[in-house]
C-alpha cells in the first residue's frame, strides 16, 4: 500500500508524458516546443531520484508516502489543463494558453524573468524586513503600555483596511524614490497584521505569568522580554505569515510605480498586452517565491518554538 | 533569616460584574511568626486566595496593613515566593530555566549556578533538566514549580492549594519533601488548601474562615510531633474540630469525608 502511494506520482506522470506525445495538439493553439514534456521529464526524474533514496532513509520514506496522492493529483491536474487547452482547446484559447507556451515564456525569457526576480526580492526583502520590525516592535509597546495603546490603537484601526492603491498617490510624492516608495507599501501590508498578532498575543499571556515572575524577583523590563515576548512568539509567526502573504498581495500593486522590473511589473505589462502565457507564467513564478519563504518561515519557527511541539498546532 | 509577617486589620474589596461591592476580606488580623507553617482552610470563596496574594503584593489592601518584618509589603518580590494551584511553569523554558528564571532575573545566577541543580535534586526532577513542562506528569510540573519558588531562598513561601490537582499518593510525598524543606531551611510557610488533612499534618497553626462576612473563625494551634500519624487519635480529634468549625461536623465518623 505504501509502495503504491510512492509510485503514484511516477504513474501521473508518466500518463502526462504519455498524454503529451500522443495526443496531437489542436490546431487553433500555435506551434511551440513542448516545454511541458521537458518540465515532467524534469520532475519525473527529480521524483525518481528521491525515490530510490527513499529506500535507504526511512524519513524520506514516510515524507513521500505522505505526499505521494498529492504529487499525483498535481501532476494529473496539469495533464487534464493540458488537455483542456492545447489538446482539445475547449477554453477560451486566448486566456487559457498551452502550458507549452506557459513554460516556454520561462525558458525563452529567462534573462528578464531572473532580472524581475531579483528586483522583486529587494522589494519584499526591504518590505518584510522594516514591516515585520517594525510592526513587532509597535505591537509589543501596544501589548505593554497603556498609554501608547491609547493614542496608537485607533491610529492603527483607521490604517490597517486602506488599500495599498488608495496610498499610491501619498506614496508618490512624499519618498525620493520609485523602489523606497514600493517598498513602504509592501512594508506597510506587512506591519499591519504583524502589530495586530503580536499585541493581541501579549495581552492573551496568562496573568500568572507575569504574577509569578514578579515574584521571583523579575522587574518590568525583564518581564517584557522573558514572559511577555516568548509567550508571543506563537501569535507573532501567525502575524508575519499574514504580513507575508498581504505582501505578495500589494507586490503587483508596488510595482505599478515606476517600477523599471519586478514580477508584479511584468505581470501587469503582460497583462496589458494580452500575453496571458507570460501572465501565467509570472503568477507562476509568485507561487513559487511564496512558498519558498514560507517554507523558511516555518522552518525559523521550528527552530525558535520547539518548545510547542505537543501543546499547539498550527 | 527571619520571615515574620503582621496582618493587621487587613481589608480587601473588589467590584463585582454588576457593580456592586464585594468585600473579599473584612478585618482580617494575623501574626505569623519568623519559621512557622500557617495553613489557611475555609469554603470556597471566603477569601483564602485574596489574603495571599495580598501577602505576595499582587494586590493591595484597601484598609489596614502587611508587613514583613516590618516593613511595609508593597509590590511582589523575591523575599516571598508564591506556588500557584496549577504549576505555572513558563511553558517555553526547559526545567532547568524553568528553575533557573529568578536567579537570572535577579542577575545573581552566576554565583549561585549550583542551587539550581541542588533544588532539582531535591524535588527528585534530577535527569529531566532539558525536558519541557508539557513532557512532564503534573505532579512532576508541580515539584519543578517547587524548586523554582524555593530555589532564590525567599523568606516566605506562599502556597496556593499548591498540591489541589494531584492524587492522594503524590500529594503524600510532596507533603514530606515540602515538611523536610522547612526544616532544612527554617522558612515561613503560609499555605491555602481545603484538604484538612493537610493542613493538620503540615501545620503549627490551622486558620479556619469564614465566608461571608470573610473573617478568621478560629486559629487552631496543631501540638503534635512530627512526623505526625494520620491516624493517631490525637490527629483525629484535630480533624473533628476543624470539620465542626467549617460546619461539616456531622459527617465526622465518615474517614474520607474532605471538603
Ligand atoms: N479580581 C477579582 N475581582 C472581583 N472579585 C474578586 C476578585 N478576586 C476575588 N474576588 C472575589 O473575592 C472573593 C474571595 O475570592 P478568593 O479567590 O480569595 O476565594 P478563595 O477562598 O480562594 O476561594 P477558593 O477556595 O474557591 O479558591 C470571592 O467572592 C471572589 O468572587
Ligand atoms: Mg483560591
């Protein structure tokens, strides 16, 4: 049964490789390379290789046993867009591209696609970086200080819902440069759930908590950054996650400032040509930059809550 | 080290969900002496809590005064630890941290590194240093919360129905080490329970109270040896009249009647 589960996702792709040589492709999509047999090929051969290394590591073993009804059904979700668009073209042709063409823009456009990457990632970078800073430390002194919280908290209400494009024009004239500017508004997406978790997560902390370090001889301050930061910690990953991905969200809407590259720049440029084949695979590209930050995101909280495995899940 | 405390005409107020006024304590008047074990018993909302956190300075008195050892009991402070009901332990710190915590906090934990170990010998946590408060039983969380009060030697130990949440048997033994500890130790012990067993067992003074208006019934002095029998009629007749105090008197023949 667990072999089976393994050997899924070679089966999917193996049908879609299948699908793709077989099948003639329908003549209202146009000539392309067959990219899309290259990426199966490509990550029929990566799968392979975990696959035999899983009969040495019992680890991986389990990993891909877990995850083996998911790669399938992602590869054969692929196989049947495949075959919705350039096999029998029952979608509109002209939003829904072959995914030849899609993963042919990668391959053919790269030298932009990498340029527009990097640019991107100063962005969030810079965004995440004074955003998550920032928005933990006004969340600690609004968990801690009453009077801060009085003045602040109904700053931070009218703030928090005005969307990024609503700042654009404020945005323009107030910083002396496109990429300072795109980059406030990343920031500013994320310092808003990253505040709201982390003060929400101080005023949660158990009282007795703070009663009792009292009573160990614990003054204010230490209290803060003994009890009041490490019981938050929990609340203030959840608050960056969601800072992280409403940044992802106002990436394209940054870039539509005089932005000269950037992922969201050339999605909204392609958009405005009708390349949708470029479009996809730019969301693409996003999908993948995502997941890859959140994945070192929980991998740092992994590191920083050991101390919750068993007591909560997430 | 002495550790002697004076409450003197103690009041304690709160305002209740619908605004009106409750008075938690009503002239509460209470010397303990310099190494005394004082328990304090009485039905469920007389005010026992209310007392020690007063002793402990989480609250303050709206009338009379605390003091401890004559001076005045302001704010919470490492000469009176305090033992929660559940253990408190800070759920991100190891035992060891745990232990650790208010030497630390109290920037004195360079020189006094060794009675971290020694207090978790003494609780009997020695080899769970590294393990974390939800990898524990709860009579072991409890025995680490033990440790960490006791470890910063405070004068006074504050205990609120510190051993509640345990069975009878691990009761029993921290019953002994909390008695050993005293004696080693000579600290003022002031503790909440409604185990009446306990207190007699462990106590030089039981304060019976009263809820309602919340005042002191009656200090019953315990004049037995230690280690004291369970079962030696003497403990017995202690248990009658304590029972008849807090209006369960009827019920004494039956052994396993508690509160
Ligand atoms: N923070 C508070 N706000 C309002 N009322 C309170 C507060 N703390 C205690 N009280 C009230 O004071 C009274 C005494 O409470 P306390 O917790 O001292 O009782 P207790 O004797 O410890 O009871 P138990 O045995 O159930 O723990 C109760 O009527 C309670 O409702
Ligand atoms: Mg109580």
């Amino acid at each position: 049964m667990n072999l089976f589960k393994k050997i899924i996702p070679i089966l999917s792709a193996v049908l879609a490789i299948a699908v793709q040589i077989l099948v003639p492709r329908s003549s209202l999509h146009p000539q392309s390379k067959p990219y899309f047999t290259y990426v199966l090929i490509g990550i029929l051969s990566v799968y392979l290789i975990f696959f035999i290394a899983s009969f040495r590591s019992k680890k991986l073993n389990e990993k891909l046993v877990y995850r083996g009804y998911f790669i399938g059904g992602v590869i054969l979700f692929f196989n049947i867009l495949n075959l919705l668009t350039a096999k029998l073209a029952l979608l509109p042709i002209l939003y829904f591209p072959s995914l030849d063409r899609v993963f042919g823009v990668m391959a053919e456009e790269y030298d932009v696609l990498i340029k527009c990457i990097l640019y991107s990632l100063r962005l969030l970078g810079l965004g995440i970086f004074f955003g998550a800073l920032i928005g933990i430390i006004t969340g600690i002194c609004l968990g801690f200080s009453k009077s801060f919280s009085y003045w602040i908290s109904p700053v931070i209400r009218i703030l928090g819902p005005i969307p990024s494009t609503a700042w654009i024009p404020l945005v323009l004239i107030s910083f002396p440069s496109a990429v300072s500017a795109s980059a406030f508004l990343v920031g500013l997406a994320v310092w808003f759930p990253t505040t709201l978790m982390t003060s929400s997560g101080i005023s949660n902390i158990q009282n007795s908590y703070f009663e009792i370090s009292g009573t160990l001889g614990a003054g204010h301050l230490y209290q803060v950054f003994k009890v009041g930061i490490p019981a938050a910690m929990p609340n203030m990953f959840l608050g960056l996650f969601n800072g992280i991905c409403s940044s992802f969200i106002t990436l394209v809407t940054a870039e539509m400032i005089g932005a000269k590259y950037g992922i969201g720049w050339y999605i909204n440029w392609q958009k405005e040509m009708l390349s949708y084949a470029n479009v996809y695979a730019g969301l693409i590209i996003i999908a993948v930059l995502f997941s890859v930050l959140i994945t070192l995101l929980f991998r740092v909280r992994d590191r920083f809550l050991n101390w919750q495995k068993g007591v909560i899940k997430w | 080290m002495v550790g002697e405390i004076i409450i003197d005409n103690a009041v304690k107020k709160f305002m209740s969900a619908d605004g009106d006024e409750v008075v938690a304590l009503n002239g509460i008047n209470l010397d303990i002496k310099p190494g005394e074990f004082v328990s304090l018993i009485g039905p469920s909302g007389c005010g026992k809590s209310t007392l020690l956190r007063l002793i402990a300075g989480l609250i303050f008195p709206d009338g009379g005064r605390l003091t401890l050892d004559g001076k005045e009991i302001k704010k919470p402070d490492c000469e009176r630890g305090f033992m929660f009901q559940n253990h408190t332990l800070f759920p991100w710190l190891n035992i060891y941290d745990n232990v650790a915590f208010g030497l630390r906090a109290r920037k004195i934990y360079k020189e006094k590194k060794h009675n971290v170990d020694e207090y978790i010998e003494l609780v009997g946590l020695k080899g769970f240093e590294r393990s974390y408060p939800h990898q524990l039983s709860g009579g072991m969380c409890q025995r680490a919360s033990l440790a960490r009060a006791l470890v910063g030697h405070p004068k006074v130990l504050l205990l609120d129905e510190p051993l509640g949440a345990l069975d009878a048997f691990t009761r029993m033994n921290i019953q002994d080490e909390i008695l050993r500890i005293r004696k080693e130790h000579n600290m003022t012990m002031i503790m909440v329970t409604h185990d009446v067993d306990e207190a007699i067992y462990l106590s030089d003074r039981v304060v019976v109270m009263s809820a309602r208006p919340a005042k002191i019934e009656k200090v019953v002095s315990i004049e037995l040896a230690h280690p004291r029998a369970r079962s030696n009629p003497e403990f017995l007749k202690y248990r009658g009249e304590i029972l008849k105090l807090l209006n369960y008197g009827g019920k004494i023949t039956e052994l396993e009647y508690y509160l």
